[in-house]
C-alpha cells in the first residue's frame, strides 16, 4: 500500500527543552528504525512539508493567540491566559516555526490523500489534539489533526471525516473543534478523565447542535487492558465509523497505552497495539476505499516503546512484514548510553492482569451507556 511519510528533520526544533515529557527523539528514532527496517526502500515515500500559513492555522486558531505564539517564540514574556509558559508548554525559540511545520505536515498529509495522490499518508511527529482555539495545552500549541481536518472540509465541504483517536488521553481539542460540525465525527477510546489529564472524554459528551452525536467517547478505567480497548473497538468505534459513512478516515495513534508508559495508567502491550492499528487500516478499507491519514501522538516510553508502536504502524499502513528481532544498527545509535532496549519489536513480558474481569465488566458497561445514545439509538 503506497503511503507517504510526511516528515523532515526540522521537525526535531519541536522541543520543550531537556527534562521535558514530550521528546523530539520520539519521533526521530521512529523514524530512524522505519528506515533501518528498510520501510522507507519500499512503499513507504517521504515526503517533505511546509509549514502551515496563517490562514491554515486560522481556520481552528484565534488572530491573537497565534500572534501571542509568534511572540514568545521570539523571546517575548508569554502572555497571560494563552497556556503557554512554566508547565506543560514553556516557550522556546521558534515555537512558532516549528508548531506550524507540523501543522503543515497534517495539512499536506490530508491533501495528498484528498487529491488521490496517495491512498494512505502517516504524519508522525503530529497528533497534537490537545491545542484549544485560543490556548495551548497538553504539549500542543497548534492543532495539526484539527488544523489538517478543517483546511480539508473547506477546500470540499461535501467531505466527510471520521477521526479516531486512541492516544490514552481524550483528543479533546479534536473534538471541540468540531463539537457542531455534523461533517466530522471524533471517536475517542481513552483513559477515564476522572484520573487523567485533561479531564474530558466522558460518555455524555457527544456533540452540540446540528453536531449532536457527532462526538463519541470510551473512557477506560485506570488499568484497562488490550482486551477492553479492542471490545471499546470493536463494539462502539467500528460501528460509529460504518453509520458515519466517512470519505476518509484520520487517525491519532498515540502510543502511551503502554503498560510502562510513566504519565498514564493502561495495561496496553505493543501487541494490542498493533491489533488496533491493523484494525483501524482494515477499517478505512472497508468504509472509504483505504482512504487513511494517520498521525503520531503522544508517547512517553520513547526509548523502548514509542520507535517500536510507530514503525508498527507504518507497516501496517504499507501492509510490509517486519523483521522479529531489531536491526543492530538502530540498537547500536541509542542515543542514551547506559540503557538497555529490547531486542524484539513485541515483548516476552506483559503484565498479569488479575482484576481482568472486573475491567471488561466496567468497560462494558461504559459501551452500553454510549450506545444508549446518538449516534447509536
């Protein structure tokens, strides 16, 4: 399946500085192991972006708090009430630049698939969906899937877009971009905001307006394991999917699920990783010709998880076999002298699961809610 890889080095200038969660080598060494497995000599196309205009980023971001980006980019005080500064998203030189390279690359990844130029494209340093209107939030400062998403429908307002989402935190800035849009659909399997940032995601919220029923949520609780994410799958996700009709499916494939993950509380494995992902491509198969436009994500385990889940993803993509075992030179450029990373792309070793039955209880009682309610009743 010929896919493009939209991506460039530069993107690495998305940095929040040393100590910070959100790792440019995230997507560097995923990068780097798609090439040295040999994804990239195949059908697997790079392709470089642009960054995003002004008026791209406008179509999902306030004048002010672009111009308030622009300047804290350039050493300015960040100013008040734009979610920028000590935290979760402290200026750094370029912000600006390099947020609106990814936005850019979101853009360019839904045209090549919208202009037929490719059937699948793969933004992997994007998946940003926590950005707001107005503010940054959660590590994004521009949103490059709502961004890519709204440049989309106003270049063909017949299109319609089916986003789903399974980063273990809510895409919420996704979902409120298009909270009263009945020509998207966000799809959210995600840990229970009742314990995780940002706090959204909850059955009840499923859109506003000529919009109602156009959002879906599947909060998991703490703990959930790959069993209740594929139930949440299979019994809600698919079916909204297949109702909706989509024209393209676009998909944030955040790799924090993972039971070593240090910012979240899921069980995932990269097994039932690759499970979910296979299921999302076969999906798009089914409901828009393959039609896929697939984002990164978040990602904390960056050494030993992340490089492994996105390669993952980029052969299911390109439905391209992968070796069992990783290529040495790839072992042997960690840039962390001192760690020692697995030597397989799976695991040998996966968490017990005891309290597995009380989880898929609970997790079948969050499916039933929501299927209780549009776009399901």
């Amino acid at each position: 399946m010929r896919t493009a890889l939209v991506f460039s080095a530069e993107m690495a200038a998305y940095d929040f500085g040393a100590g910070h969660p959100l790792r440019p080598e995230r997507v560097t060494r995923s990068v780097a192991l798609m090439r040295a497995c040999g994804l990239t000599d195949g059908m697997l196309e790079p392709v470089r972006p642009d960054v995003a205009s002004d008026d791209e980023l406008e179509r999902v971001h306030a004048p002010g708090y672009i111009a308030a980006v622009k300047a804290a980019s350039r050493g300015g005080e960040p100013a008040p009430g734009y979610g920028i500064g000590p935290g979760d998203n402290p200026a750094f030189p370029g912000m600006h630049e390099a947020a609106a390279l990814v936005a850019g690359a979101g853009v360019l990844a839904m045209d090549l698939v919208q202009r037929t130029e490719y059937r699948r494209a793969f933004s992997v340093a994007g998946g940003l969906h926590h950005a707001l209107a107005d503010r940054a939030a959660g590590f994004c400062v521009y949103n490059d899937v709502a961004v890519a998403i709204a440049t989309a429908i106003a270049r063909d307002p017949a299109l319609r877009v089916a986003y789903v989402d399974i980063d273990a935190h809510h895409g919420d800035g996704v979902q409120w971009a298009f909270y009263d849009e009945p020509r998207v659909l966000t799809v959210s399997v995600h840990q229970s905001g009742e314990r995780l940032f940002p706090g959204t995601g909850f059955t009840n919220e499923r859109g506003y307006a000529d919009g109602t029923g156009s959002a879906v949520n599947v909060p998991l609780p703490a703990g959930a394991t790959d069993a209740c994410m594929r139930l949440a799958f299979d019994d809600v996700v698919a079916p909204a999917v297949r109702r909706f009709g989509p024209d393209v499916l676009v998909s944030q494939n955040g790799a924090d699920s993972h039971w070593s993950d240090p910012l979240t509380m899921l069980r995932g494995t990269l097994g039932g990783y690759r499970s979910l992902v296979d299921a999302i491509a076969r999906l798009a198969e089914e409901v828009c010709d393959g039609r896929l436009v697939a984002f990164g994500g978040g990602g904390y385990a960056w050494e030993h998880v992340v490089p492994r889940a996105w390669t993952m993803l980029a052969a299911s993509l390109t439905r391209t076999a992968l070796p069992g075992r990783l290529p040495e030179r790839w072992l042997e450029t960690h840039p962390v002298p001192g760690i020692v990373l697995p030597e397989t792309l799976t695991e040998d070793v996966t968490p017990s699961a005891p309290d597995e039955d009380r989880l898929l209880t609970e997790t079948r009682r969050t499916i039933d809610v929501v299927r209780s309610g549009p776009p399901f009743a």
